[in-house]
C-alpha cells in the first residue's frame, strides 16, 4: 500500500468587514496564493467573486482537525461547493415562484445596507447584498434578501425571504419575529389568514460517503 502525506498551508481568518478583507488579500495576495483560506463567519457574495476571481482555495466556517490530509480537505471542499451549488439552485427557484408577486413598484439594489444606513421603500424590495448591524429597512410592500441580515427590518407586505442572524430585529405587520424560528437560515415569512407563517427555503442535504 502506498500513501502520501501532504502538508497545507492554512491562513485562518474572521469574516466581519468586505473592504477590509479584500484590502488584506490585495496587499498580501503573493504570500498566501497558495494557501487554504479558511473563513470564519458569513461569507458575502462579493467575498465570494474576489476569492474566486483571485483562484483562491477556501472553506468556510470548518473546524479542520490536526493532521487533516490534503485528500480529505479536497474532499470536504468540494462537499461544500456542491453544497453552495444546491443552496443556490433552490434560491432561484424561490426566487422565480415568488417573482410575479414583486409588481409594486419593484426596486432592485445590490449594494450594502451598512450600520447607521436607514430605508424607507414604498413598495417592494429585491436585494441582492447583506444589512449590516446598526442598518434598519422600513417597506411598505413585499421584501426578499438574499444575504444574512444582521439590522432592523420592518415590513408591512404579505410575504419576506430572509435569513437573520441573532442580532438582527425583525417585524413583520407589526409583529416581532422570533430570530429562533428563523434559525439562521433562508426562510419565506408570509402573512397568511392574520397568522405569521415560515417555511424553510432551503432543503437540508445529507451527504452519504
């Protein structure tokens, strides 16, 4: 039997501000090009063009045991690429069964709602980037998030797609939303028959070895 030992450079990193991470890797791109960048926190979209733009390998959120070999870490990224694949195919199918709903006066914005940013939207909203701690959305209509939201949102529509973190405040017709329920991950919120009603978008994927 013959095996190989690989030994992988790993930079672990915290995930808590896009431009300063970006800025970090701009500055020090020679040093860690052939590193595994393991990051800790939410992965944003934009995190997620740099790196791949740059042809960086990493993982996201991993705890990577002493001694892990390069096979198995190649194996565990390419799980969470399937993974991200997957994730990514049930949001645009959310996305295009909720999409004839978003009629009034549709408002569309990619960019981020940073701390101490406030919305105020007449009609329904399409965002396709995160809301900061300390960042607050008030909209009158329907709403869909695709990024975690850590702020304050207050929305008076009849549906949402959302994921919240702990810190974030949601109300949604006047009504606090549990962040437990919510737990962490893509929900449609709907107001159906006076009762608030939260369906999980993403299906859970169990991986067999």
């Amino acid at each position: 039997m013959r095996t190989k030992q690989y030994s992988v450079k790993v930079c672990e990193m915290t995930l808590t501000n896009e431009d300063e991470f970006i800025s970090f890797f701009e500055v020090n791109y020679i040093l860690f090009k052939d590193h595994l960048i393991v990051i800790n926190g939410e992965l944003t979209k934009r995190v997620e063009d740099y790196l791949n733009q740059k042809e960086l390998k990493f993982l996201v959120n991993v705890i990577l045991p002493k001694g892990q070999g390069r096979i198995a870490l190649d194996k565990q990224m390419q799980e969470q690429k399937k993974q991200h694949e997957i994730e990514q195919q049930q949001i645009e199918e959310e996305l295009s069964k909720l999409s004839h709903k978003l009629e009034n006066n549709l408002k569309v914005r990619d960019t981020l709602v940073r701390s101490g940013q406030e919305l105020n939207i007449d009609g329904d909203l399409l965002l396709l980037n995160r809301v900061n701690s300390g960042a607050t959305i008030i909209i009158n209509g329907n709403l869909i998030i695709t990024q975690i939201v850590e702020g304050a949102i207050r929305c008076n529509g009849n549906f949402m797609m959302i994921k919240a973190s702990p810190k974030a405040n949601i109300v949604f017709n006047d009504i606090e939303v549990d962040n437990a329920s919510l737990n962490e991950r893509l929900n449609k919120v709907e107001f159906i028959n006076n009762k608030i009603v939260i369906t999980p978008v993403l299906k859970e994927t169990n991986w067999v070895s």
